[in-house]
C-alpha cells in the first residue's frame, strides 16, 4: 500500500497558476492494473503526460496504448512535465497519437521552435505520422487547428476576466474529444472548447469545467452579442 500523492496549487494575482507536487500511488501502474480497462467500439483514449513521466508508471502505460486497436482513438497532451518523458516513450506515443493537444512551449519541445503553424506542420510530418490533426492552445487567444489534411485554422478565444486558470488546459482538451466524438467537425469541437476553457477559468479550483449546457448557453450568448467581455486572461495552456 502506498500514500496518494499531493499537489499544492498556488494562485497569483493574475489568474496565473504553479504546482508544488510531490507523487504518490498515482505514479505506480502495472500491466495488471490496466487489463479491467476495457476498450469498447466508440471509445476515446486520452492519455496524460503526466502519466508517463513517472518511471513507475510509464512503460506499463505505453503497452496498453500501443496494444489498443488501431480504430480506436488517441489524444495525447504532454503536459509541462514533456522534458521528464523519455524520448522513446514520448515518439512511442506520438506515433500512435490521433489528436495530439499542446501549447506552443510543449509542441516547440517536440518539434523545435517556430511559428505555431511551421511547428504543427513538423508535428504531422515528422512526429505523428497516424494523426488527423494537432491542436495548440494559446490561452485567451484561443487555439490554432492543423489538420493532416491540409489546411491550418486560428480558432479565436473568449474575453473573460479570469480568476483561476487552474484546470483550463484539461477542460479544452476534454471538451474537443467530446465534441468530436459527437460529430463536431475539428473546427467547431475547438471553438467548442475554446468556450469550456473560458468559462472554467471564471471559477475557482481545479475542477471548474462546465457542463455542456453551461458551454451551449454561452456560445449562444455570444453568438447574440449577450456576453460582457472583461480583459483578456489565459484560458487554455
């Protein structure tokens, strides 16, 4: 038996968020661990970088991802902590990546440096050969949409006044997989998501994503010209 991990979140004036943490039971997996998880047709994968820094946890991780079925989906987010994954685990599951989301600091670590459009193109061509597309997150500026197909999309962001941008990243990504899954084309499931992250980061705590009602109520609000935009914070990073 082992302690669960902590993580001491702080808050500045900004919105602004930094993690004090310290891991626990959460960064041990095993093989065992993972055969209850079953993958059914319909099913998206999300995988965490976080997950595979950890060298207790990686490499049992990294085979049940790469022994999924080929139709079924994977997102990855490397999360701040890509320099903590080893670089064969991390083009293990790039190469295996459908959607990979990021922001421009953890694609420039993967790819190098560049405009956020040449560094999602190097993304595609030479890290995640079996990817429909990349998202990068750009905070309040929203997010660019690169997909394999060609073609490259500067989805804007929402003018919220921020009070806790704790949790926005996740929320993004959560709310693209699930609009995709439910049809939306890249481009909407990103403004989709665009508009989860700017709600959430008008909340506190962590665990501030709306619900899709939340989200379609804004969108709607929007769309009319209804909504009171404060300044600009991050949103999605």
């Amino acid at each position: 038996l082992m302690d669960s991990g902590n993580c001491v979140a702080m808050i500045s004036s900004d919105a602004e968020r930094t993690f004090v943490s310290w891991p626990g039971a959460e960064s041990v997996l095993t093989p065992d661990m993972m055969v209850p998880v079953q993958v059914i047709p319909g099913d998206w994968v999300f995988t965490s970088g976080y997950t595979l820094s950890y060298p207790g946890s990686r490499e049992a991780l990294a085979a049940w991802i790469d022994a999924l079925p080929e139709e079924v989906p994977v997102v990855f987010d490397p999360t701040p902590v890509i320099a903590e994954i080893p670089r064969p685990i991390l083009e293990r599951m790039l190469a295996r990546t459908a959607w990979l989301s990021c922001n421009a600091d953890e694609a420039a670590a993967i790819a190098g440096r560049g405009d956020a459009q040449t560094v999602a193109i190097r993304l595609l061509a030479e890290h995640c050969p079996k990817a429909a597309g990349v998202v990068i997150r750009a905070g309040a500026h929203g997010c660019l949409v690169r997909l394999a197909e060609g073609g490259t999309h500067a989805i804007p962001g929402f003018a919220v006044s921020a009070v806790d941008t704790n949790g926005a990243g996740d929320t993004h990504i959560g709310a693209f997989v699930s609009a995709l899954s439910r049809g939306l084309s890249p481009c909407e499931a990103a403004r989709y998501a665009n508009a989860a992250a700017a709600v959430s980061v008008t909340r506190h705590g962590g665990s501030s994503a709306p619900t899709d009602s939340e989200i379609q109520e804004f969108l709607s609000h929007h769309d009319q010209g209804t909504i009171a935009h404060g300044r600009e914070d991050a949103t999605a990073t």
